[in-house]
C-alpha cells in the first residue's frame, strides 16, 4: 500500500515515479523480460521440431499439408516444445548454474523469475494440447502429451541424471515431432512416419555426444554423467562414428520402400557422406568437436528438407 493522501483520505498516487516507470527504464525491463523468455524456451529446438514436423506432415499426405494443418500443427509443436523447454530449464537450474556455456541460459531464467517461468511454460503446453486435440485428432495430442512429459520429466529427471546412455532413449522427444506431424494430416501413425522417426532417434545420441565432447569439463563440474564424462573421450569417440555410419542404411528406406524418390536417395547419401567425413576428421582423429556438432545440425536439417522437397515435388 502506498501513503495516504491527507486531502481525500485515498491512497496518494506518486504520478513521477508512475512515469518513470513506465518510462525508458520499465520500457527495457519489459523487453528484456521478453528476450530472456525466448532465451529459456530454446528456440533453436523449437526451429529443428518444427521441420521434422514439416517431414512428417509432406510423408503423410505425399506433399505440402494445406495452410491450416500446417499452421494448427507446427504452432502446437513449437508451443508444447518451447514449454517442455523451460520445464527443463526449471528442473537443470542447479546444473546449469554451474556450466559456464549456460551462464546465458541461467541468467535469463533469472530475469523471468521461477514462477513467469513455470506459469508461461503451462500456458504453452496447455495451449499446444488443446487446440491439437480440439482442431487436429486425439493422436496428435497424446503425442505431444508423450513428448512433453518424455522430455521434462523423463529424460530430464532420470535419464540424463542416471546414465551415460540416457541420451539414447532421450532421443525420443525429439524424435516425435515427425509422428505429430504425421498424424496431424492422416489422424494415424503410418511406416514412412516411423521410419524418419528412427532415424531422428538414431541421430540425436551422435549430435548430442559431440557437444558433450566440447563441454565435458561443464558436465562434470554439473555432475552430471555424460559420455565422455562417465566412459571417456575415446569410447564416446567410437561411438559417434559408429552411430554416424548407421545413419545410410536407415535413412535410405524411405527409398527402398518407395515412399521416397531417388533425388532423395541421393541427397541423403550425399548428405551422409559428409556428415560422416566432419564426425571421422572433427571427432575422430582431431578434436575439433564444435565443428563435428554443426556438421551434425547441417546433415539433419538438409535429410529434412530433401524429404520435404522431394515428396513435394513429385
């Protein structure tokens, strides 16, 4: 409560300090709010869900999904991952205060607060369901449901805190935006859905050991077990490239089944080639291990969109 005005027994009203509130100052204070919220709800993963969402929309309906599935669709995989992102960050703000690559990450959640936080991370979950449920099919729902819950509680709270290999079975929330886009379009889970979806769930342990070779000393000072941490660097070494070279054989189903063209086949290829030749030269033999993970980034968006772009096209 503020003073009381001696004139009309009311509470005073301080109009300069409302002013410079709402001035400059308060103008900055919302904005960095503002940026912060889009700091902890990554939306580097939101911009990856949503073309593996994309995928999985063209496989189903064997092209482009029209404009309101797409919209009604990627909208609810961005929101429901950019909630399960901070639900993540809620959870890890004890281990990400001790990671020096997070410090970022850290301070922002500070300047949104604990509970904007939480409140803005429902909103977009409970958003993200209903409209799914309600405009797209119950499947579509339970699969986002599943992704949220597989990812802020599951991996986040057992897998990643237990285990050297929670990485693998963590690869699963963010391989079901491709199935959420799937049966956003057919209201089903199909092969060809499933098929991009292990290839997604096959990459993600790869991608994500490559940076945990970066930052190791940040993974160990967190406690936290990561690969190179908990079995050393050469042992996570080999697996990265032996998880790489599985990618072909996988990848080039979707040709096999005929759910793909050969432009496909050899884009992928292709892409795998190098991708294959950055984790041996960058992973491998030296420890270039910044350059291995963007190759990682670059091999899984392209695979994407040659899938989007061929299916499209034919």
């Amino acid at each position: 409560m503020g003073p009381r005005d001696p004139r009309g027994g009311g509470v005073a009203i301080d109009a300069p300090a409302l002013a410079r509130e709402a001035g400059p100052d308060g103008e900055r204070a919302g904005a960095g709010r503002v940026s912060s919220a889009l700091v902890i709800s990554k939306p580097g993963i939101a911009v990856g869900v949503a073309v593996a969402g994309l995928a999985g929309m063209a496989l189903a309906g064997k092209g482009l999904p029209d404009g309101r599935t797409a919209a009604l669709g990627l909208g609810c995989i961005v929101a429901a991952a950019a909630g399960a992102a901070i639900v993540n960050g809620l959870f890890d703000a004890p281990l990400d205060s001790r990671m020096r690559r997070l410090s970022g990450r850290v301070a922002a959640l500070r300047t949104v607060g604990e509970r904007g936080a939480l409140g803005l991370s429902l909103v977009l979950i409970a958003a993200a369901l209903a409209v799914s449920f309600l405009c797209l099919n119950a499947i579509a729902a339970l699969l986002i449901l599943a992704a949220v819950l597989s990812y802020s509680l599951l991996y986040t709270l057992f897998f990643k805190r237990r285990s050297p290999y929670g990485t693998i079975p963590g690869g699963v929330p963010g391989a079901l935006p491709v199935l959420v886009g799937y049966a956003a379009v057919s209201g089903r889970i199909g092969l060809p859905g499933l098929i991009l979806f292990f290839v997604m769930l096959l990459w993600q342990p790869p991608h994500f050991w490559t940076l945990a070779l970066k930052y190791q000393e940040d993974y160990r000072a967190a406690g936290i077990p990561a690969m190179p941490v908990a079995l050393g660097e050469p042992y996570t070494r080999i697996l990265i490239f032996v998880y790489a070279v599985a990618l072909l054989p996988l990848s080039t189903a979707l040709w096999v089944f005929g759910y793909c063209s050969g432009f496909f086949a050899g884009a992928a290829a292709l892409l795998w080639v190098c991708f294959v030749r950055s984790c041996y030269r960058n992973a491998v033999a030296t420890r270039r291990f910044g350059k291995a993970f963007g190759a990682s980034i670059v091999y899984m968006m392209g695979l994407l969109a040659a899938v989007i772009v061929d299916v499209a096209a034919r």
